[in-house]
C-alpha cells in the first residue's frame, strides 16, 4: 500500500477548498464594506493568511498589494464576523 496521494484525491481536495473559500466569501461579503476596490475574496484571504501564518502585516499587505492599515481593518472585519 503506497502512503502517496493519488492526483484524483489532491483535485478533490482542492475542489472542496475552493467550494468553501467561495462560499465563505458569499457569506462574508455583506459585511465587507470597506476597502471596496477589494474583492471579497482577496480580503479573506489575507485575513486568513495573516492568522494562519507567523508573518507580519507588513509582509502580508505586501504580498497581497494593500496597505497595513487596510489590512489591519479588514483582518479585524472578519474576525468580528
């Protein structure tokens, strides 16, 4: 028995996280109403990005083209939701 992950669960796998990504942002998204030239999208996922990982809002908001303090107000926008 091979302890490899076969291509077919790994799409199944990403199908399942884009599904939830995409209907997080569905639920999200009435309670976004700042940073507007933003997509819903891309602020969940930074948001996500700087609670899952040990980076600053500096490195964050410039790996995904914002400024902190913008950063800062959305991170908190979704952790208040």
């Amino acid at each position: 028995m091979s302890d490899e992950i076969s291509k077919k669960e790994v799409n199944n796998c990403y199908i399942v996280v884009l599904k939830l990504l995409q209907a997080l942002c569905q639920w999200i998204a009435p309670h976004m109403v700042i940073g507007r030239q933003l997509s819903v999208e891309k602020k969940l996922l930074a948001s996500l990005w700087l609670l899952a990982n040990k980076e600053s809002y500096r490195g964050v908001a410039d790996r995904f083209g914002v400024n902190r303090g913008t950063l800062h107000k959305i991170t908190m926008r979704v952790c208040k939701i």
